[in-house]
C-alpha cells in the first residue's frame, strides 16, 4: 500500500493554495485569446508579455529542479503550457511583420538567454552557489516583472477610468502574492518570498486606486492600446 506522508502540511497547503491562485491569474488571458481566434487576428495586441511570461516561467522551473520544490514546478511547468499555446495562437494569426517579431523574440529570449544561462550554470557553477544564483535571476526578473504594471496606475489616474484595470486580477494578483510570501517564508527561501512583497504591495495599490476612481469612469473610449498595458499584470501573477 502506498502511504504519502507530508512534512509540512501548513506549507504544503500554502503552497497548493498558491498554486491555485497563480493559475486563476495566467488563464486571465483566455478571453483576450478567444478575440484573437474568433477575429482570426491579433489586431494591435502584443505578443511581448507572453513572451516574457514563458521566459519566467522557465527560469522558476529550472530553480525548481535545483531545489526540488515540486509545488514550484507543478505552477509554473502548467505555466509554460500555456503560455506555449497563447504564443502559437498569438503566431497563427499575426500579421507577417508580428509573426516574424514574435518568433525572433522567443528565439532570442526563450531559446537563447534560457539556454545561455543553464549552459552556463552547469558548466562554471558547482554546487548550492548555482540554485542561489538561479534564484537570485529568479528574484530579480519577478520584481521587474510585478514594477512594470505601474503603467496602468499612471493610466488610470490620468483618465479617471478603471476599465483599463480589471478588479478580479489585481484582487487575485494580491492573494497570490499574499500565497507565495508566505510559502517562501514557511520555506525559508528569500528567492520565492521578497519579490512577493512586492507583489502584494502592487496589488493593494491598485484595488485601493480602483475603490477610488471605481465610480469615475469617463465617457470617452478606451486608447486602442489600453488593453496591451493589461497584459503586463497578467504576466505578473506567476512566481
């Protein structure tokens, strides 16, 4: 009889909990995707996000391997997938210009800095310094990650609109941080957990600017572009 014991079932939860929360925030898209088929075009969205959404993904998958932690790499191999398929959606119905965009950059990014760096790591990195140094990489690029939607703060302060900053994501967007800190904190792996400090701190700030402005939605449309600066929150959620 096969008998699975939990050493640290408060973690584990947490962890499964975080799971959960993070795959709510990368299938935030599905809708966006869902246009983009039924249009059969990809009309003036970006493919940049997802691109870089997949390259984060992968470096927590290879520090997940180094460390062992299967709850990272359960979240962020199912990360991958999708963003796998947004991406071939993303390439499908591009213009040619876009298309050929799109390609160089997961060539270059994806392919290339991903395989550079595990390369690299392998052959001039021994031992614990090389999951430090992954996780250090890790760290750094989520907090760029979760930084860059303070665009859309600055656009909904400008416009008095919260349309372009959808309530549910932000909110979220925040349990998820709230999710991983804690799990990283439970861990003791400040790699997983002070990127999520900011992470929360983001997330508060925008469901408190969207609790201020939720009322003053101009009448003017939306600028052609608002929904590309949604997709940099929707590549943040993922640790």
């Amino acid at each position: 009889m096969l008998v699975i014991t939990i050493v640290h079932p408060l973690r584990t939860l947490i962890g499964i909990v975080g799971n959960l929360l993070s795959a709510m925030v990368v299938l935030a898209p599905v809708p966006t995707f869902y246009k983009i088929c039924k249009k059969k075009s990809t009309e003036s969205f970006d493919s940049v996000p997802y691109v870089v959404g997949l390259f984060s993904a992968t470096m927590w998958v290879y520090y997940g391997i180094l460390t062992a932690d299967v709850l990272l790499l359960t979240i962020n191999i199912g990360v991958c997938a999708v963003e796998v398929i947004y991406l071939a959606i993303f390439v499908f119905y591009a213009a040619p210009k876009s298309r050929a965009y799109t390609t160089k950059l997961i060539l270059l990014i994806n392919l290339g800095i991903f395989g550079g760096l595990v390369l690299i790591s392998n052959l001039f990195i021994k031992g614990s310094k090389r999951a430090q140094i992954t996780g250090g990489i890790c760290a750094s690029f989520a907090v760029a990650v979760f930084v860059a939607p303070l665009n859309i703060i600055r656009l909904v302060i400008k416009t008095k609109s919260v349309k372009y900053m959808p309530f549910f994501l932000s909110f979220f967007l925040t349990l998820s941080a709230v999710a991983w800190f804690s799990y990283g904190l439970l861990l003791r792996d400040l790699f997983v957990a002070v990127p999520n400090v900011f992470g929360f701190s983001l997330g508060v700030t925008q469901i408190i600017i969207y609790l201020i402005y939720m009322n003053h939605d101009k009448a003017s449309a939306a600028p052609a572009d608002s929904e590309l600066v949604v997709k940099d929150i929707e590549n943040g959620g993922q640790v």
